[in-house]
C-alpha cells in the first residue's frame, strides 16, 4: 500500500543536481505549508542532474477519491526524508479522459475505450515517516530549470535501479510483517 496524493499536488520543485540526493518541495490542496523532500538517491536518467518544477496543467478530473480528501494530513509530517523511489517523467501511459470509476464500468461492461499516450510524472519515494509515496499523472506537468548538472553513468543508473528494487522489496516486507502481526478484527473472532 501507498499514499497516493497525486490528485492533491498543485506546484512543486524538484531538485537532483546534487548527486546522490533529490531534494524539493511539494504543495498540497488543504496544507498551508508545502512538504518538504529530502531523499538520498537519484531520479531516473531523464530527470537526473536537474531541477524541475511541477505544475498541475489540468484539474483532476477523479476529485472523489473514496474519501481520501478526509485524511488528517497532521499525522503524515511535512518533512518528508527517506530514500528515493524512481522519478521519471518518461513513462508513457494511457490517458482516458473520464474518472476511473466510469473507465472501470465500462471496461467490465466489455467496452472499447478511446484512449491517447501521455507522458506521465511518476514521483516515488520511501518516507522514513510514512512509508511509500507515489504520485503519478498525466496532469503534471515537469519543466527544467537551468542546466544539468551531471548525467547519470551507465553503472551509477544500474546502481541507482538496483537500490530502489531493494526500497520496495524491503517496504513490501515490512508491510508483510505489519500484516502478519497486526491484531485480528473483532469480526475474526
């Protein structure tokens, strides 16, 4: 399980042009204060070595979220340290202009939709504080700032995807062992 704010980011700033950290900050629809990102690792190669702003191009169009916007964000800290996840924004997708909960009736009542390939912000870290966090979306819009300041080597981008293979497989059993040790609901009983 993640955190999946992406339908709440509005602006942000990204910054890798040091190597070994990305660091930034993220503003969020209903905190008055942007989270502040301080993460060892590096972005993907596309983004690696520069600073890039974030802006929401269009407004989400799933605003609904199964009463997500109801979280107390006070308990996820606004200081947001850990280690990167991938960051890219070279993934392609499909983009389907309609919720996702209308795409998902109609694909299980067999229908063809229409779809067009985007590219999309897929923003991934591990929080020390919260776990994973994943924003991803054809809706953010990333643009460079200045001038790169490295590119990634063959054997560092190599270095950097291993390491973060090793953040989900040690997230996924932490989230196992959470599971495995949690207490039975009352209805189990």
């Amino acid at each position: 399980m993640a955190w999946r704010p992406t339908h709440l980011v509005q602006a942000g700033e990204i910054d890798n042009t040091q190597l070994g950290w990305t660091m930034g900050w993220l503003q969020l629809d209903g905190i008055n204060e942007p989270l502040r990102l301080k993460l060892a690792g590096n972005c993907h190669p596309d983004l690696a070595g520069w600073k890039f702003r974030i802006q929401r191009i269009a407004p989400d169009i799933d605003q609904d979220i199964d009463g997500e916007d109801q979280l107390d964000y006070s308990i996820m800290g606004l200081d947001q340290s850990g280690q990167v996840g991938d960051i890219t924004a070279d993934q392609r997708v499909k983009h389907f202009d309609l919720p996702n909960k209308e795409v998902a009736r109609r694909l299980m009542s067999g229908e063809k939709l229409p779809f067009t390939w985007r590219n999309c912000l897929y923003l991934e870290w591990y929080s020390n504080h919260i776990g994973r966090v994943v924003i991803q979306s054809t809706e953010l819009e990333v643009v460079r700032m200045g001038e790169r300041a490295f590119e990634l080597t063959e054997e560092q981008w190599v270095e950097q995807h291993q390491q973060n293979r090793r953040e989900i497989e040690f997230f996924m059993t932490q989230l196992g062992d959470a599971l495995e040790n949690a207490a039975p609901d009352e209805d189990d009983e």
